[in-house]
C-alpha cells in the first residue's frame, strides 16, 4: 500500500489545491465551512487554479493534504473533531484516491502538531527576554520574605485522617514570582527541541526531568576536586535497599539563617547561564515550601530545622496537555525515586491549571502496620470483638494497604507529602470541547538531610551537544597558539580529536538510558504494587 501510494505522487502533486481545499473546506465561501456539503466547481476551473498556483501542490499527497487543511480557519480544533476527521478521511480517498492509511497518518500528525499549537500560551512567543531588573527581584524577595513566616500558621491538612503529614498552602506565592516563573517555563515549553515523556501519548512534556542524562554509575565524568560520597545501602520507609547503575541527580541548594534560598551547583537539564533569571524564581518558590518541610520532618518531640545548612533537591519541571471531549488523565500508584536515592519528602507547585479541566486529586495510600493498623483498632468499634466472638476478623485478609484519601490539586496550591506514601493522579478530566486543558507543575524531591548521595557538585554536566562546541573552540584556541597565526591547524583534525574525547551523553544516548531507567523502576514499582496490594496471610504475623 505504501509503494502505491509513492507510486502516485506524481498524480496527486498534478490535483489542484482548489480540490484539496473543497475536500477539507478551506475555500471561502464553501459550504465545507460549516463541515458539510462539497464543492460545486467543474473540473475546468479546478485546472485553471492549478495553473495558477502550482507551486501550493508540490510534495507528497500527505504533505499536500495537510497544507490544505491547516489553510482552514480553527483547523487544531477541528481535526481533533472525529466527525470532521471522517468526513475528510471518506473525500480525500474517494475524491483524490489517497490511499487510506496516508490519510490516517496525515490526520494522526495534524492532531500532533495541533496538541502542540493549543498547548502553548499566547503570551511566551517568545524565549527572549530582558534580564531581570534587581529591583523586581529585591521586591519579589521581599515579598517571599515577608509571607513566609506566616505559612505554618496557614498549612491546612490535607487528608481527612490526621497524622498523615500530607499539608497543603493555597495563594500564597506572589503574582510577580508566579509570572517570572511561569513565562520562563513557557518559553522552555514553546522551544523547537521539545521533549515528550516517554510512554505519556504526548500527554505529559517534560520541561525539567531527571532521568534524562543522569547519574549512570562507572560512566558519568566525576569533578575530580570533589569526593563522591560512598554509596549508602541502608533502606528507608520499610522499603528494601534498591541498588541500580542510575542515579537522579540533586542539586545542592544553601540555606542561610533566615531561610533564603541559593542554589549552589546546577539544576539537571536546565542550562544555568541563560536561564538565570529561572534559577531565581525556583530558588524562591522552594523558599516558600521550606516552613512546610520543617514541619513535615519534624517529630513530636523535636523540630526539624533547615536553616543554616545544604539540602540536597531534585527538580523536575512538566505541563500536562489533556485533549478535549472528556479525556482524562490517571496517573498510577508510586513512591519517587529507589530506595538509594533516599528521597523523603515531595512539594508541588501547582502554577496553572486551565479551567475547564476537572480534577479527581492526588489520591494517597500508606502501607499497613500490622501492630498499629490492626482491623479491631481501625475498622471496629470498642466492643464488638466480644459481641461478633468468632466471627471477629484479625489480620488475615486484609489489603497490605490503607486509603487516606485525596487531595484536590488546584492552581496556585503548594503540596507536600512524605515520600512514605503511596500517591496517583485520580484522574483529570478536560471538559473542552475544542481546546486542549494544560495543567503547569513544578515539584521538588527532597533527599533525607541526614543522607549525602552523588549530586551536581560532584558530576559535570553530561550534555555532549552543549559540551563539544565549548571544547572545540577551547582546542581551537590551543591549537593555533601552538602552530601560530601563519599555519592554521585543520578545523576537521580538532574536530576528530574533541571526538574523539567526548564526555558525557548525546542526547540520543541519553534518551537510550531513559527508558534503561524507566523500565527498571517500572519493574520496581510492579514489585512494590505487588507487595502493597497482596492480602496478609497467617504466616505473615
């Protein structure tokens, strides 16, 4: 099928775009305009157009195809319409004799593109910006200050079990630093090298990800002025140690006295010489989440205090782009991270949400304790243990689990979690009949503070593609000092020697170890779910 459709490419580049356009409606004045009727026009006319315009029909049928239709008005929204889509699957294979599956795979690249043209912000055109004037960062500063203080006093719990450790503050980051934020994320998002999650349908692009160019164990460089900490194999929250060539790489972030924020070496994946300006504004919304973390890493008996001290942080960036017509987003049930990266607390910004998607909430489930959980304590009255007698249930039976509930995740919402909890997306709805629903998040994964694991400070950045031209003007510079102005040393021998010595990942490499990672922390998380869903057995107490 595919032969004979190349086979006709010299017939169909000869068809009009008039004909294409009356199949898809792009002709003014056409009823097509309104997704019914054809055109009216006599061959002869449509072969004056050709003449006319020949150079709007060149290319394969499927290119041609999808110039017409992107020549409609609203045409993102319309192919995503399955009704139109047929209309035009039905006439461009009657009428233009396109071979079905090129048609199919046109539309399946237009709703693409279109996911893509719905999902991006009218206001980030543009990834240029002026630098940030000091002042608006000192008044940014100050309001960050100033809330601060305030937020233990506002953390509501979020789950209707107290105990759970699950907070959350509404509103309380400042308009100025939720728009520097958002405009240098968009800008990211609007970048030509966009990056789809793997496995995500389009659904999630990731801005800022860990597992792209991350720690792999006897491969990544080592700075060599820094001593890689050994690695711990002690488990944490029940879960058994979990060892892997890969590590997520933190970034260490400085607190001082007060509670400021500085981030002291790299954050993975995002340049920092062009985007200082974002640097600043993660810096200050981790400032906000700091009061919640104290509280969250507190005891009863003693007060977690953060301040004076490094912080080892893992950032990850990510805009969820839901089609229209009632599709829905579910995540599935995880902890972050393995046990060796020692991740125990989660926070997320949740800095815009359009507002036509509905939303189900971070839902959350804890592994049961057999001592403190047991049925007669949890799921019984005082007294009935005496009234059922036999009849009354012990341990066998139950779910290895316990549901605590959800949380609603709306716009402008800072959430933390301990990373002893189990948690999922119960599902995001758009209700859109046209436009696609975008949900914006910005999430820090916390590492223990008592633990040290291989961060940014101590690994290089591994991006060969922003890597090799810094070398090659370096050897460059090197190379013509040593052989002098009159005698250049050849471009392609550098070239071939800066090869040669590469360090770090292409990011076609990178993207190879991705789903390496990916595969084996599904395969953990099958095995933790396992474990966590499985029904106690009597020789398990």
């Amino acid at each position: 099928m595919v032969l004979y459709a190349l086979e006709r490419v010299t017939t169909v580049n000869s068809l009009s775009l008039d004909r294409l356009e009356a199949i898809t409606g792009t002709r003014q004045g056409s009823e097509m305009d309104s997704e019914g009727g054809s055109s009216n026009k006599s061959g002869d006319q449509t072969a004056l157009a050709q003449e006319q315009r020949p150079e709007l029909t060149k290319g394969s049928p499927m290119e041609a195809l999808k110039r017409a239709i992107r020549r409609k008005k609203k045409w993102e929204e319309k192919v995503n319409d399955e009704t139109i889509c047929k209309k035009y699957k039905t006439e461009a294979v009657n009428q233009l004799g396109i071979a079905p599956n090129i048609v199919d795979t046109a539309m399946k690249e237009l709703q693409v593109e279109a996911r893509h043209i719905l999902a991006k912000p009218v206001s980030a055109s543009s990834s240029v910006f002026p630098p940030l004037r000091v002042t608006d960062l000192q008044e940014i500063k100050a309001e960050v200050s100033a809330i601060k203080d305030k937020i233990p006093d506002m953390m509501v719990e979020g789950l209707e079990e107290e105990g759970n450790e699950v907070w959350y503050v509404d509103k309380v980051v400042p308009n100025k630093l939720k728009g520097l934020l958002m405009s240098r994320l968009d800008a990211i998002a609007n970048s030509k090298d966009k990056d789809f999650h793997p496995g995500s349908n389009d659904q999630i692009q990731d801005l800022i990800h860990p597992s792209m160019f991350p720690y792999i164990e006897d491969m990544s460089p080592i700075n060599p002025r820094v001593t890689v900490p050994p690695k711990s194999e002690m488990a944490m929250y029940r879960r058994q140690y979990e060892d892997s060539t890969y590590q997520w790489l933190p970034s260490e972030f400085s607190i001082d006295s007060q509670g400021a924020v500085k981030i002291q070496s790299y954050i993975n994946n995002l340049e920092e010489a062009p985007n200082q300006d974002l640097y600043r504004a993660i810096e200050l919304v981790f400032e906000l989440f700091l009061p919640m973390l104290e509280k969250l890493l507190s005891s009863d008996e003693e007060n977690e205090q953060l301040r004076d001290r490094n912080l080892q942080v893992i950032v990850k960036a990510a805009n969820y782009a839901i089609q229209p017509k009632g599709k829905v987003y579910e995540g599935s049930w995880h902890v972050e991270g393995m046990s060796h990266e020692h991740i125990c607390a989660t926070g997320i910004y949740y800095y815009s949400t359009s507002e036509f998607l509905q939303d189900a909430g971070l839902e959350f489930r804890r592994e049961r304790d057999p001592e403190s959980d047991y049925p007669s304590v949890l799921e019984y009255n005082m007294g009935m243990e005496e009234e059922l007698g036999d009849d009354f249930p012990d341990m066998e039976g139950l779910q290895h689990n316990v549901m605590l509930g959800a949380v609603p995740t709306v716009e402008d919402r800072l959430l933390i979690f301990p990373n002893s909890h189990q948690h999922k997306v119960s599902g995001v709805t758009n209700t859109s009949e046209f436009q696609f629903g975008t949900r914006k998040i910005l999430v820090f994964f916390v590492v223990d503070p008592s633990k040290e694991i291989v961060s940014t400070r101590h690994i290089p950045e591994q991006q060969w593609e922003r890597l090799k031209p810094k070398q090659l003007l370096v050897m460059s510079l090197v190379a013509n000092r040593v052989t002098g102005p009159r005698k250049r040393f050849p471009f392609a021998l550098i070239d071939e020697i800066v090869s040669r010595a590469k360090v770090g990942l292409t990011t076609k490499e990178a993207r190879w170890h991705r789903l390496e990672l990916m595969k084996e922390r599904k395969y953990k998380i099958d095995e933790d779910n396992q474990g966590w869903e499985r029904e106690y057995t009597l020789c398990e107490h």
